[in-house]
C-alpha cells in the first residue's frame, strides 16, 4: 500500500472518538504500521443522531463506524443529560462520564476493538481523571487484552495527571469546561505539549 508512494509506514493518531477510530482502523487495516491514541475508548459505541446542538442529540441502534458496509458490533447507551446538568451546576464543569460507564457495567466483549490484530505499536495518551468517559480503564483493559494474545510488538502508555480529555497541543475555549484546565492552566498546557513532543519523538523511533 505505501510502496512507490513516498513513505514506507504509515501512523495514525486520534483523540476521543478519533483514538477509538484509529484503534479500530488499525484493528481492521494490516497496512497500518502503528497508532497514537489520545484519551480513547476500548469498544466500539452506537452512533449519534442529531445535529442541532449537543441537548438535541440521540443515541441510534447501529454503531457509528461500519467496516466495508456492514455495522459492527457496539455497546448501547442512552443520553441522559440530567446528571450532565447537575455536574455543571454543582462542580462547575462537564462530567459525562455516567454515559458511558453505566453500560460498560454489563460490557459486551463482541464490541470490544480487537486491538491484538494491530500490526505495529501503540502508543496510549490519557489524563489521569477523565470526564468525558473512561479512557484510563479502557487503557488499561487493551493492554491487559494485548498481554493475553501475546502481542509481538510494543505498547506505550502516557498518563498525565495535571491534563484533561482534550490532550493536544491546542487552546480552545472548551477547556474551561474542565475544572482541572481553570485551576492549573499552565501544568495542563504543559502537559499538552509535552504529549505533543512525545508523540512525534515516538514516531520518529519507530
């Protein structure tokens, strides 16, 4: 695939959605040489209808990302934002975690990413608390997953404490969003940057 084209590996990198993307790509394209997931999922979700704003969205039956036409397995949620609301109201900031972890609760194994089919490392990116959904345990669930198959290559992970779930070397106003970003603005800019640095460091080690 990348023979004659200029480029001999090809990487791709994500974040939230897009790192559960990649993972998933990954899983499914053997061409892919490797992947950057930045605060990711381990399975694959139903998709989202709806696109006037957030409160107008809903969760559909089929998941978000099909394979060669087909609908894959994926875990089932309904959006409540009730206790979205009463997070930002009580806490001051966004919290909605409770989508995704109350399912997980019952997990289906069929939806998980079968990140042991990726041939070529990994290099995971995750806050320590992150409130948009459980991207630390899911970490920890693909490498306990990538132990098990005995996966020959390497998985690198990046846990930053002073971050939030937006883990790029951007500033955008939805950071404030997260109580963590308006108390230590500078350690998580920092934090950002230095996830930045490293993952270019990593792809120029591979």
């Amino acid at each position: 695939m990348a023979e004659g084209k200029g480029y001999s590996k090809i990487y791709i990198y994500g974040i939230s959605k897009g790192g559960e993307l990649a993972l998933l790509a990954a899983s499914l394209i053997p061409e892919i040489s490797g992947v950057i997931a930045l605060s990711p999922i381990h399975c694959v979700w139903t998709g989202l209808a709806g696109n006037k704003g957030l409160l107008n969205r809903k969760t559909t039956s089929v998941s978000e990302f099909t394979w060669r036409g087909n609908d894959l397995p994926c875990m089932q949620s309904k959006i409540n934002y009730l206790p979205g609301i009463w997070h930002l109201l009580t806490q001051r900031q966004i919290d909605l975690r409770y989508i995704y972890e109350n399912p997980l609760k019952n997990f289906r194994e069929d939806t998980a990413i079968k990140v042991e089919n990726i041939r070529g490392n990994i290099l995971f990116i995750y806050p320590e608390e992150d409130l948009m959904w459980p991207s630390k345990k899911a970490v920890k669930y693909m490498l306990a997953r990538l132990k098990e198959h005995q996966w020959p290559y390497k998985a690198e992970e990046l846990c930053y404490e002073k971050a939030s779930h937006i883990i790029v070397p951007l500033s955008p106003k939805a950071l404030r969003m997260f109580k963590v970003e308006r108390k230590y603005p500078e350690e998580c800019l920092r934090s950002r940057m230095d996830a930045f640095e490293k993952s270019l460091e990593w792809i120029e080690n591979q």
